[in-house]
C-alpha cells in the first residue's frame, strides 16, 4: 500500500484531487508514494504567506527568529533515525550519505541561529558605515538592509530533499519572509516527512511555512515584485522558469544553483604518497562514489600533469574497484542506486557519450543489476583534454573524466574556463606560487576555491562539502546565484535601500546597528 503525500498550504494539509505521480524504492522499483497537488489554489498560497506568515516573521526580532531556527533543528533532529530510514528506501542513499543529507538540514538550521547572534535588535540591517553627501556631515546617507513584503517560492533539486529544503529556509527564515517550499518528486519522501514534523512541532508561526507535494501549477504565474523566487537543478528547467512571463513583467528576485562541471586540479609538485597526492586521490574517489555521484558539488573533471597519467589512472582505477554497489539496506554496500528511472536513463546517456570521446578505464552504461537503478562507478579518461564533450554536458551520477594538461597553472585554469561556470574547483598544491596563480585565473568561473596541500589534510573538510558559513553558487553554466555565506545568505531576501537626509535623523535612526560586514 501505497502513501499519498499531502501538500501543507493555507494551515491545512491538501492531498491533491488528482490521480497522482509515483514514487519508488530506489533499489526494488516497487512503488511506494504518489504526490499530487492538483485543486490548490497557488495565488491564495502566496497570498496566506504575505498577510499570515510575513507579518508575523516580521513581528520577531532576529534574535527571536534564530532561536525559532535552533529549536526547528532539534525537532527535526528527533525524527533522525527514521529520516534516513526514509533517506535509504526512496532516494537509494547509504545511512552513511543520508547523514549527509540529514545532518546538513538540521547543522544548517542550528548555524544560523547561531548567525543571529551577530544581528541587531532591530527590524533592518545597518549595510557599512554611513556616508557625508553634502558639504558638512548634515546631509547623510546610510545603506539598510530590510525584509521583503512578500514569499519565498523555493524550488529544491532532488538529490538533497533536507538540506536543500532547510538551508534555504533558514535564510528566508531569518530574514523575515515566510516560504513555500517545493521539492524534488523522486525523492520528496525525505522531505515530505520533515514538512510534517515542522507543522507539528507548532513552532513556526502559521504562514511562514507552506509545502507542495507535486507540480507547482500557476504558482510563478502569481508571483509579484516582493516574491522571492530560489531554485536548485537542471540548467533546462532554469531557463524555463527564468522565461516565466509573469516573473520577467512583476522583477521577480530569482536565485538559481543549476548545472555544474567541477575540477579537482593535480598540480606537478604534489609527490607521489605526499599528503596533498592522497588527499587528491582519496577526493577524487569520494566525489564518485558519494550519493551516487548525485552531488552538484561532484567533480567531473580531473586535470592531471600528462606526465602523472599512468600513475593517477591506477590509483584512481583501484579505489573505485573497492566500492560495493548494491541495496543500501546493507551495511557491507558502499554506492546505492541512482535515485530514479529518469536519472537512470539520463547518466547511462551520457557515460556512452563520454566514452565516445575517450577511453573507458572502469564502469560503464551498463545497468548493474536487475532490479533498481544502478550503475558502477566510471571513469572515462581522455586522449585531448579539449574534446567538446567533457565540457559540455554534466553526467550527474558516478562518473568523472581524466584530462591530461601540460602541468601550468595557466593551462589549468584555462581548460577548466571550458566549463563555463563551476561551483566548486579544488586544486592539491604546496607551490603557494602555482596555488596563487592558479587561483586567481579560476576564480572568474567558481563560486568557491578549495586549496589542498600537505598542511591542512588531516583537518580538511571534503570539498564537496558546503558549509553554512561559506558561499554556494557560481557564474555562467552553475546558474549565477549565490546562497548562503552566513549572514550574507539574508541579501537574496531583503531590499537594500539608501536612506538620505539628515544626520541627526539617518545616523540616529539607522546608523551602525550591525557590523560593518554583516550584508557585504
């Protein structure tokens, strides 16, 4: 027997008047939920966030609003056990990268109550110091950061229905707008059951917090000029929303994470069995391997010196040997199943297209098993590292591409530019001189940098990894949104607005509330 999963809108949970799309076990293919949100009202929905939710967040004090966050935390944190229970059956993971997904939902939530704490006692943000704009100090301008009057529509990929889910909200949340949050069909089990525990735990204020369980329907169509709109997935189905008429005519915000070829960067002076040489090869493996590649932070493209190739391919070809495909159930199994049919087809589609352009050193398009939708873990390597085909198209699952360059940090930088847009690119040097310029010809094209050497390994965070108090997002091809970064996760949320006038009234009434880099 199957669940239905209802929709949380307008205080009341909606199970859709429709026949219902169907969610499966990742691993057998048998059904086990459908979603449907046929018969809601999208504009009502928008407007119970505006005139319930909204001045209600509005009424609490930062303060107020990051104790609400450290508490929401907890309650999700409760039902820990039972979420990756969730997390296994329907969207394929390990327990061990559901803790991933899980932990970073309810770490985030608890990051930004923390945040809050770096926030002043009144209802905007003091953006800087203010600023003489006449003749003498009377006439003064200062920069404030303000609350929008309106809701956050977030649109969250499949791969993480936690955490994307929750570090979204924490933002808004804490910013003052209420959401509305919808995730990714094949796996909303995860996130579903969080929406349930956060209406009942009573303690967000009613209309902060609305949930879709299903398609979106008119909802962007309803959108107005106050309306936050903040999207994790395909680069395909961003256009699409970008393009929304209504939301292009009313300046709809729009924060977009999409589509993202990421490089980790060998550089020639790393040694063989150094730190930095294990720390690279023992990345590289996990990015492949963790949540079946289906991590928009995964790296894609592996840049190694023509030189170290051979020695690379071998060490790389061995780690991925040792990894157990199977059902995640078991605690000897090490890689799950992709999360769906649909992404199944997509990523056997491109290993084939990838190994076109290159050699197959292991894995492959082959379906692993009978039943679920597995594949091994493939690594594809190339005879010219400026083929089209590995700069083209992201393969979001266990697949990465080695590509032979010359050893510069200029080659480097320029192969990986090929990308067109990344969120995260690492590089494994101890030459601080390779590193610098390496870093700065990549920096244009990466919301984020991560520099391995030999002196931070041991108490390095994995790349992949995002944290709260750093940004996430990229240019060009990785959408050109930026969330999070601790307090500066606020901005996508609030107008800033310059205030003029007098001193004594700008300076006396919004003046130097809040440190000088909370919002820059």
């Amino acid at each position: 027997m199957t669940t239905t999963l209802q929709s949380y809108v307008q205080g009341a949970w909606h199970a859709g008047t429709g026949e219902g799309r169907p969610l499966y076990n990742a691993t057998t293919e048998e059904p086990m939920a459908t979603v449907n949100s046929d018969g809601i009202d999208f504009g009502a929905v928008l407007d119970h966030a505006r005139s319930v939710g909204g001045p209600a967040l509005r009424a609490m004090s930062f303060a107020e609003r990051g104790a609400m966050l450290k508490a929401l935390s907890g309650a999700i944190h409760e039902h820990r056990e039972e979420l990756l229970d969730l997390s296994v059956a329907n969207t394929g993971t390990t327990r061990k990268d559901g803790k991933f997904d899980i932990d970073g939902a309810t770490g985030t939530l608890a990051a930004y109550s923390y945040f809050a704490k770096e926030l002043p006692d009144t209802p905007f943000i003091a953006d800087g110091d203010g600023i003489q704009l006449g003749r003498t100090a009377r006439f003064w301008g200062q920069h404030i950061w303000v609350p929008r009057h309106g809701a956050a529509v977030h649109i969250n990929a499949f791969n993480f229905p936690a955490w994307n889910m929750m570090e979204k909200a924490a933002c808004a949340l804490l910013a003052g707008v209420p959401v509305i949050e919808k995730p990714g069909t094949p796996t909303a089990m995860v996130a579903w059951r969080i929406a349930q525990i956060t209406v009942e735990s009573g303690i967000l204020p009613e209309g902060a917090y609305q949930f879709i369980a299903g398609s979106t329907g008119d909802l962007l169509d309803k959108m107005g000029p106050q309306d936050v709109l903040a999207f994790t997935g395909s680069s395909w189905t961003a256009a699409k929303l970008r393009s929304n008429e209504n939301c292009i005519r009313n300046s709809v915000h729009m924060n977009i994470e999409a589509d993202s070829l990421n490089a980790a960067v060998l550089a020639p002076d790393a040694e063989e069995g150094s730190e930095a040489w294990n720390l690279f090869l023992r990345n590289v493996a996990l990015d492949i391997r963790q949540k079946t590649g289906q991590k928009c932070t995964a790296v894609r493209r592996v840049l190694v010196p023509s030189e170290r190739m051979d020695d690379v391919r071998g060490e790389i070809e061995a780690q991925l040997a040792a990894v157990v495909t199977g059902d995640p159930v078991d605690s000897a199994t090490t890689m799950g199943p992709l999360a769906s049919a649909s992404q199944l087809r997509d990523v056997r589609a491109g290993i084939e297209k990838l190994s076109g352009a290159g050699k197959l050193v292991c894995g492959g398009a082959e379906q692993v098993h009978d039943k679920g939708y597995f594949v091994a873990p493939t690594l594809i390597e190339a005879a010219d590292a400026d083929a089209d085909a590995f700069h083209a198209d992201e393969v979001f699952g266990p697949c990465a591409s080695l590509l032979p360059y010359d050893g510069s940090a200029e080659e480097a930088a320029r192969i990986v530019a090929r990308g067109e847009g990344s969120l995260i690119g690492s590089v494994y040097s101890n030459d601080s001189a390779w590193v610098e310029s390496a870093v700065l010809a990549m920096a244009p094209w990466h919301g984020r940098l991560w520099v391995g050497s030999d002196k931070m390994a041991e108490q390095s965070i994995p790349p992949g990894t995002v944290l709260p108090a750093m940004i996430h997002g990229g240019p060009g091809r990785a959408g050109g949104g930026e969330e999070l970064g601790g307090i500066r996760g606020l901005a996508d949320y609030m107008q800033r607005t310059a205030v003029q006038g007098f001193k004594g009234q700008v300076h006396g009434s919004f003046g130097a509330s809040a440190p000088a880099t909370a919002t820059t």
